[in-house]
C-alpha cells in the first residue's frame, strides 16, 4: 500500500478574496479568521510531498504572481494536477493508446506511446530539487525543457488548473475567475437584465456545485 503523502501550505498562500481598484488593478486580501488558521495539510493522491512542491515551484515560475495578480500558488494548481494524475486521465483511460505510434499533425493532439503519468515521472526526475533553487536558477532550469511533452504537458495543466472548476481542485476561492471577470457556469441573467441595463455588472463568481446547489462529483473521482 502507498504510503499517504501530505502538502502543507500555509493558508495565507492560497486563495483569497481578490478586489478590484476603480483602475481596474486586482488586489488580494484574506478574512482575518483565514489568516489565523496558519497552514493547512493536502491529502496528496498521486505526488509525494516532494514531488508536489516542485511541480508548484515549476508552476509558480509559469504562471507567477505579480502586481496584475494572482498566480498557480494561490490558486493551487499542484492539487488540480494531483487530482489528474491520480485519476482515469493520468493513466490514459480514456484515449486510445495502442500502436503502432506515429508522429501525427500537430492538430491532432498527442500520439504517443506514454501516459500523462509517465511524462510527469520523466519530467519529475529533470526537476528534482527544484523548489530549493532561487527564482532565477528555476527560470534557467525550466528553459532547458521548453521544448520536452513534459514542458507543455505542465504549462497547459497550470493554466487549466487557474481557471478549472473548484471542484477539481485548482481554482481556491475561485480566485483565477475573480481575476479575469468570469462569473461561473451561471445559467441565466434573466433576473439580472433590468437591474443593470446600462450599467456595469461583475457578479460574485459562482462554481458549479453552488449553482447547482449540491455537491458535484468530479470526473477525477472513481
């Protein structure tokens, strides 16, 4: 049996609130009872603890925060990829992976013999260590694999997982759609029409389980 790996971040690096100045510039503030509850543990189900903070180091360094906003550490992006791989798509249940392989045109995605599990573990071996290094040194090490699977395997998870449904696991607080505008899977603004006619309208961002208004089992989930 695998032993449970655990991720311990603290509460005020993730999520949060984000407010938006009258110049359109995203700050992000936490309630103070959040701040108070010093770091929380992440049941890891596919990652080691190792693991998972260099695949949140390589992240951060993708999709950072800066003064325009949030980044892949506050939104969690680690655990989205945690949850994937650890899930049918990780081992390839649902694409046809049989040979024989052949390198196809680049709109028809991904050819190859590996599973995303399996390009994580090559990649995971290249970027050991390195939530340990200086920005800079990650920046260095990242450039050397822009062009592997794995690179953009990575880049693509991190931005899927700033702005994917809470309820796989990225996305804290709905934070990456706070930053953008993106209200939620709303499914009408009937209501909303003549309260706003000519005016501006952000609405809070609502996820699926809470337009719905029940807990939405994700397809990650076996």
């Amino acid at each position: 049996m695998r032993r449970r790996h655990f991720l311990t971040v603290s509460v005020a690096s993730v999520g949060g609130l984000l407010i938006y100045s009258l110049d359109r510039r995203p700050h992000r503030v936490l309630a103070q009872e959040r701040l108070s509850l010093g770091s929380i543990r992440i049941d890891l189900r596919h990652f080691t603890e190792s693991e998972a903070l260099d695949v949140a180091a390589a992240a951060a360094r993708i999709l950072p925060s800066d003064e325009s906003g949030p980044g892949a550490s506050e939104a969690g992006v680690v655990v989205y990829i945690d949850r994937q791989l650890a899930g049918p798509y990780g081992r390839d249940k649902y694409r046809y992976s049989v040979g024989p392989f052949a390198e196809g045109a680049p709109e028809q995605g991904y050819q190859g013999r590996e599973s995303p599990r399996d390009i994580y573990r090559q990649g995971l071996a290249r970027i050991a260590g390195m939530a340990r290094l200086q920005p800079a040194a990650q920046d260095q090490l990242l450039r050397t694999l822009e062009d592997t699977l794995f690179f953009n395997l990575l880049r693509t998870h991190t931005i899927e997982g700033m702005f994917c449904d809470p309820m796989h696991g990225g996305n804290i607080d709905m934070i990456g759609w706070q930053w953008i505008g993106f209200p939620g899977p709303r499914m009408s603004y009937r209501d909303e029409i003549e309260q706003y006619h000519g005016l501006p309208f952000r609405p809070k961002p609502l996820s699926l389980a809470q337009v719905l208004g029940k807990r939405v089992k994700p397809s990650e989930e076996e």
